[in-house]
C-alpha cells in the first residue's frame, strides 16, 4: 500500500512525508469522508496541526476537497480521478444522513446550478449544496 500511496502523493506534485503517508492512508482505508478530529483520532498521538496542514495541503492540490458542514467545521473526502486540479470544482451535492451523521459526495442527484445569477453584484466563489435524509444504510434499519 506505501507505494500505491506515494505514487498518489506524487502524481499531486505533494512531497510524500510519513504524516502525508498516514493521512493519506486513512482517507483511503476509512472510505468514508473525515473530520479533522475523527483523524486526530485515528492517528493519535500526531500532532493535530500538522494534520490540520497536511489536509489543506491535499486540498491545495487537488487531492482532497473540503466539505462545510456548518455547525459539526469541516469534513474531508478524497478528489475522484476525474477531478484535476486545474478544473478542482466541488460542485457536486453532499448527502448528510441526520441518523449516523456521516457526509457523503454524492454524484447520484443532478443539481442544476446557474453560475452567473440574475442579480450580477453577487460574485459566487464556490457553490455547496447538502442534501439532507436517510442513508441507505440508516434507511434499512
């Protein structure tokens, strides 16, 4: 697994430190989007601000985007393939299931957004949109 992580690393012109490693590694192995303190938790006893800096730089970069969550700061979920950094748009809608609490990227839903409003003094920097429900999971039970 090192390897296939390194490569990772390296094809996001990120240099491949054991911090990066490790975070990077639970990304992957928890497949599921994390907040900085469910990381913090799965590393301790690392340094949370150095994390902090590992996953703005993942984000930086184009490996990793962030998620707003509002009220719980923000989560993190690894960019898919198809997401370089010259076109790293993150508009795509988040699934938060209000029983488990877990935010998912969600390609699934077709959210039609208008980049330019009819209301041209508003300058959009970045579009989120959460969806809010069940999770299939959550839903069988």
């Amino acid at each position: 697994m090192n390897s296939s992580i390194i490569k990772t690393l390296e094809e996001s012109n990120i240099k491949p430190t054991p911090m990066r490693m490790l975070v990077l590694e639970q990304l992957i192995i928890q497949n599921q989007n994390l907040s900085l303190s469910e990381i913090e938790e799965l590393l301790y006893p690392a340094d949370r601000i150095t994390i902090y800096r590992t996953l703005q730089t993942f984000v930086k970069h184009g490996l990793a985007h962030s998620i707003d969550t509002l009220n719980n700061g923000s989560i993190y979920a690894l960019c898919s393939k198809d997401c370089p950094l010259e076109a790293h748009q993150d508009n795509h809608p988040h699934f938060f299931c209000e029983l488990c609490k877990k935010v998912t990227c969600n390609n699934d839903f077709v959210v039609a957004i208008e980049r330019q409003p009819n209301a041209p003094q508003y300058h959009i920097n970045k579009v989120e949109i959460t969806l809010k429900g069940l999770c299939p999971d959550c839903a069988r039970k």
